[in-house]
C-alpha cells in the first residue's frame, strides 16, 4: 500500500507584506506532521494588485529568489513537499506560477495557464503546459486556481500520470470547491485545494471576499476534508494511492482507456 499524508494550509496573505506573509508561510510549514502541503496562489504578495510596476516590484525570479531560498531551508531533510503560489519575474515578463519544493530543494515550477479577470493585466499566460514530478509517494500535478474552469487542465494532468492535483487558488467564485468532486470523479484523482480567506480592497477597486472553504477530494468524490469560509486552518488526510492509479469504474469500464480521443474536438 502506497500511502501519503496531505493538506493544506488556508490562511489570509497581507497584501504587499512579502516578508510576513513568508513568516506564516514557514511556521505552518515548522507545524505540519504530513508529507505534502499546498498553499494558496499569491501567498506571499496578496492578489488585488494596481498597476504592473507593482507586481513586478512583488514578484521574484524562481529558483534564485530569496523566498525560495527560505522555503528551500524550511523543508530541507525533511520528509516533505510544498506547493505555494507567488508572482514570478522572468526578464520582462511575470508570471502567476506555483512552485514544488522537497526535501533536496527546489524541484520546479508551474505557470498558470488560465488567467482570470485582471490577472490578464498583469501577468504573461502560462507557458510550461501541464507539469507532473514523481516525489516518491506519488506523483502530483499542478493547477492554479481558474485552471479548475478548464476540464483539459485536470484531464491532461490525468494522462500524464497524476496521482494528485495540487491546486493553489484565490477563489472568489463559489463553484470551484463543488466542482472538484467532479474534476476528481472525472479523472480518478485526488486533489487538493488550498484557497485563502479574507477580503482586499485597494484603491478604487471593489472588494474582493475569498470564500475559503480549502478541500481534499478523493477519486470517488468523496470529500475527505473542507474547511470554513473564514479561518485560518490546516487540512490533513491520509491517501491511498491505489484508489488514484486503479481507473476502472467496473468490470468493463476504465476512465482513460474508453477515452475516443479520434472523436473529441480540438
């Protein structure tokens, strides 16, 4: 049996408090007794930014930054993986990306491909396509937050292998923590769903309140763990990656091999 403890962390990131938000990152990080733990997208800056001179003034060059240098020290030696969203600057372009980092360091680094609303202001779409890394216990894969609107996303991830779908999000809408049943349903994975809390409001822009509600889906649907629309908590669940790698749905059904991809429109 191929076991692995896994959660996440649900918290409120202060906007433009890089160095706080990192604190916060790292203590939940000193506390958790898993083995893989996601956080939310943009956890170290706060989303609602005003202008394209400030996400570039909060986003960092991955791997040499210095948040993940400190996120590399947190988990090193240990028997642990990390995933946290932050703003990625590469020349001239930022990027909202999402990192894995283990126990030898720094292992790589996703780009979210489906921006949504003003993020289209602000950040290049994602360009690495749809990433999966073997950390030993299982093999994840990484979606950031819209992604989960887009069924191609978690179904490529799927082909490519994935036993777990590691979601940073700043969910404001309220479909996505219900929908994961059926990305998971659809796919025969587990997920993982790390949102935040709390609400910004900056300049002239309209409030924006994230609807928590942080979750772990098992391939059959079940929700195994969801948080409050408000709290700060963790989540924490033991997963079996049998459920994940058997596909079948009964003797003469498999969710992968009665894919017809020749009649799919592309």
């Amino acid at each position: 049996m191929s076991t692995i403890s896994g959660g996440f962390f649900q918290f409120s990131p202060v906007f433009g408090e890089v160095q706080r938000n990192l604190e916060t990152i790292l203590n939940a990080i000193h506390a958790f007794e898993g083995h893989l733990l996601v956080f939310p997208e943009l956890a170290l800056s706060g989303y609602q930014f005003l202008s394209k001179e400030e996400v570039r003034e909060l986003a960092e060059d991955i791997p040499s930054g210095p948040t993940i240098k400190a996120l590399e020290e947190a988990v090193r030696g240990r028997d642990l993986h990390v995933v946290v969203g932050l703003a990625e600057r590469e020349h001239d372009r930022i990027y909202n990306s999402a990192v894995l980092i283990g126990p030898k360091g720094y292992i790589g680094t996703y780009r979210k491909t489906h921006l949504f609303f003003e993020e289209t202001l602000w950040f290049a779409p994602g360009d690495t396509g749809f990433l999966v890394w073997d950390i030993g216990k299982a093999k994840v894969g990484l979606l950031v937050c819209f992604d989960w609107f887009f069924p191609e996303a978690a179904r490529s991830l799927a082909i490519k292998g994935a036993d777990i779908l590691c979601h940073p999000s700043n969910l404001v809408l309220p479909y996505c923590p219900d929908a994961m049943v059926t990305r998971c349903l659809e796919n025969g994975v587990f997920a993982i769903t790390a949102n935040r809390v709390g609400r910004e409001q900056r300049g002239e822009k309209p409030a924006l309140p994230f609807i928590g509600m942080s979750e772990m889906v098992a391939p059959d649907g079940r929700i195994l763990c969801r948080s409050s629309q408000k709290d700060e908590e963790f989540g924490l669940y033991e997963m079996d990656m049998a459920e994940a790698r058997n596909k079948r749905i009964n003797p003469y059904n498999d969710l992968l091999k009665d894919r017809r991809p020749e009649w799919y429109v592309l």
